[in-house]
C-alpha cells in the first residue's frame, strides 16, 4: 500500500481522491486550506491539517508529519489550484501573483519539500488543464490561469529530465472541463460532461500506475474541446 499527499482536498476531485485512495487501503495526507471536510471524515487512513501551499511554515509541518508518521512518500498528487476569470485588462499583477503563488510556486514549493523522502519508483503527478496545453482551445478570461497550467506541464517535462536516473517520475494530466465547486464559481451555469468522481477514479489509477509507462509527459483527459 502506498503514502499518498494530495494537495487541494476539501472538496471536489481532491476530496474525492482522498476517499477512494484510502478505501482502497492506501494511507493518505491530504491538504486543503480549510481542513474541515477532511477531518469530518474521520478515516482511520485519511490524515489531514490546515495547508497553506503558498506558506513556508506549511511545507515545514508537511517535514514534520512524513518523518514522524511515514517517513517515506511513495505518491505526490499535485490538485490545489486557483482560478481567476476576469478580462485580461482587468486581470492585475496581484491576480497573476495569486494564481502563481498556487498553481506554480506552491507545486515547486512542495515538490522540493517532499523529494528526499520519496523512493526512486515514486510518481510526482500534476493536475493541469487542457487551457495550458500548446495549441488547444483558449477562453478569454483566462489569462492568469492557463498561462499558470501551462507553466507546470513545462515544469513537469524540467524535473522529469533533471530527476530520470535516481527518481522520481513527473507526470501531468491536462484536464478538459470537470463538473466541481471551482467551475461552478468560474462559470455559473455551465454543465461538464464528467463528476468530480468520475476524474477521481481516472487520476487514482493514474496515480498509482501511471509512472511504469511514462515519465515526463502530459496527458490530455478531456472529452470535449475545452
């Protein structure tokens, strides 16, 4: 059974990852700013505290946790992410900063943080999105995000390379439209043709299998054009 950190759990896919994972005997620290939802749960395999990933002091209490309780991390799921959907001229630095901060800075931050407890068989998966992927569909409004999304891909390709002899593998899946809280706030109205569950379950087997057939690569899980 494996250690499973997955980022951004207090609803959504993230939420639903956490459970499936540790249903399936896994043992799971699962992140979220807002720790309730996880701690609702009350699963003997799902662990979980406040996480700020844009914090330093949270990356020290990650530190903390793995040498006290695992000591090894087999599995890094990167799926905390921000989204701003605002006209590009009406998008400032502080909104790119935020949205960076997130989706960026914080799955360096964390990826840093966790490498040296993780074994040389272990995979690095990364939530991106289909906006971040060179030469798909664009939506104006946008900017912040898939520019932020297409960062990590190029990141994920980076560490990959840097890391092929010893290990980890860095992956990514470019998701299309997802029905979650997020798209909801982003786009009210809008009905996507996959359950938060239904990607839950692709991203676990993924996640748990995913590194035997690729390493620094980016799938693109979409059945629509987004």
């Amino acid at each position: 059974m494996a250690n499973v950190i997955i980022t951004g759990c207090s609803r959504g896919i993230g939420h639903e990852l956490a459970k499936l994972l540790a249903n399936e005997g896994h043992q799971v620290l699962a992140l979220s700013r807002n720790d309730g939802p996880i701690q609702e749960l009350k699963h003997e395999r799902i662990h979980g505290f406040s996480f700020d990933i844009s914090e330093g002091s949270s990356m020290d209490a990650v530190v903390r946790f793995i040498k006290e309780k695992w000591q090894q991390v087999d599995i890094l799921i990167h799926n905390a992410g921000m989204l701003i959907n605002k006209p590009f001229a009406e998008t400032t630095t502080e909104d790119f900063e935020a949205v960076y901060r997130v989706n960026v800075f914080g799955v360096a931050a964390l990826t840093r943080t966790v490498l040296p407890y993780m074994r040389s068989g272990g995979h690095v998966l990364t939530i991106t999105s289909m906006g971040g992927v060179q030469g798909s569909a664009k939506f104006p409004g946008l900017s912040a995000y898939s520019s932020s999304k297409g960062a990590v891909i190029t990141l994920t390709e980076l560490l990959a390379e840097e890391y092929k002899e010893a290990g980890p593998s860095f992956n990514a899946l470019a998701l299309g439209a997802v029905q979650t809280e997020m798209l909801e706030e982003a786009f009210p109205g809008y009905q996507a043709p996959v359950s938060a569950l239904q990607m839950a379950r692709y991203i676990m087997d993924f996640a748990l299998t995913g590194q035997t057939f690729y390493n620094g690569k980016t799938l693109q899980v979409s059945s629509s054009t987004p």
